[in-house]
C-alpha cells in the first residue's frame, strides 16, 4: 500500500511556471527570423518594415487614421476588419463580413493585449499589421481557431505569434445609461 501512495505521489507532476521573459527572447528570434524570410521574397509595398514597441511589440502603420492620440478606454466599443493568422501561416480568425456597416462590435478591453496595445497606435479609418508575440496572446494555450476548409477543427498551438492585418472602423466611448429615480 505505501508503494502505491508513493508512486502515485511521484507520477502527480504540476507544469513549470510561465516564464514570460524566456518566452518573449523566443518569440522575438522567431519574429525576426519571420520577418527576414517574408522580406526575402517580397517586392515593394508587401516588404515588413514593422517597428518594435518597448515590451515586444511589432507593428507597420499603413495608414494612422483620422483624430488626435488614442485614448481607448477598456469599455469603449470597437468595430475593426481584420485578418489574423500564425507567423506559420495558419489562418487564425477573420472578420466575417466586408461592409463596413455589419462588422460586429467587440469591446476593447475583451482583445488580447497584443490588439490593445497596438489599436491604441491609430485613429478610425486607420490600417496597421501587428505581429503579435505570444506573450501578448494567448500564451501558453491552445486556442480553437476558425474551421479549415476540410470542415476539420482547427487549433492555435500553444505560444502561437500572430500576424495581424488591421483596418480600424470605428471606436465609441461607453457612456452608461442612467436609470431614472
């Protein structure tokens, strides 16, 4: 009996913590290594001259949109076109529509950190593309992703960099409805 105890207390491992910094030096290789190969081949405009923010950032601003500096707040509603896929290609999330007018509303503070922080770059009417480190994402989780044309389940991998190409519509202030007395 004191074997099996045993030998149940050693098979219950726990994961090793999230180290966030080892992870970021990672994924900043592998950007630089995306964005040399992409450059390799590209010609012109779809060449990646993307800038680095402090915290690991990469962003290309095609367009920085219309209005004074941002200042999102987490409540704001925003309504965005965006194509978002893996630094391998993998097709990851999409806008479902190409009217402006239907593009569903997300509130801002719902994004992943990567889109906060590179929204905030531009203004409505603004165009960005974002390489997001997966520190910035979803981390160490594995996310469901867009149905594959096979009808076959698709998956984010664990510490997935996402490349996003972003068209900013719309951003509106949350203003709460107050209730008569």
């Amino acid at each position: 009996m004191l074997i099996i105890a045993a030998c149940s207390f050693a098979a219950c491992t726990t994961a090793p913590a999230y180290d966030k910094a080892a992870q970021l030096a990672i994924d900043d290789d592998l950007i630089l290594k995306y964005i040399d190969s992409v450059n390799k081949v590209a010609v012109g405009t779809a060449k990646i001259t993307a800038l680095k923010t402090l915290d690991g950032l990469y962003y290309q601003i095609y367009d920085g949109g219309k209005g004074s500096s941002a200042t999102y707040e987490q409540t704001d509603t925003i309504r965005m076109r965006y194509t978002g896929s893996t630094i391998k290609q993998l097709l990851y999330d999409m806008t479902p529509v190409v009217t402006d007018d239907l593009v569903p509303k997300i509130v801002f503070g719902s994004a992943i950190e990567g889109l906060q922080k590179g929204l905030k770059l531009i203004q409505p009417g603004g165009h960005i593309r974002l390489i997001i480190p997966s520190t910035m994402a979803y981390q160490n989780r594995v996310i469901p992703a867009i149905q594959q044309s096979n009808r076959l389940p698709s998956f984010l991998p664990a510490n997935s960099i996402l490349d996003f190409d972003i068209q900013l519509i719309e951003v509106k202030k949350y203003v709460p409805i107050v209730q008569p007395k």
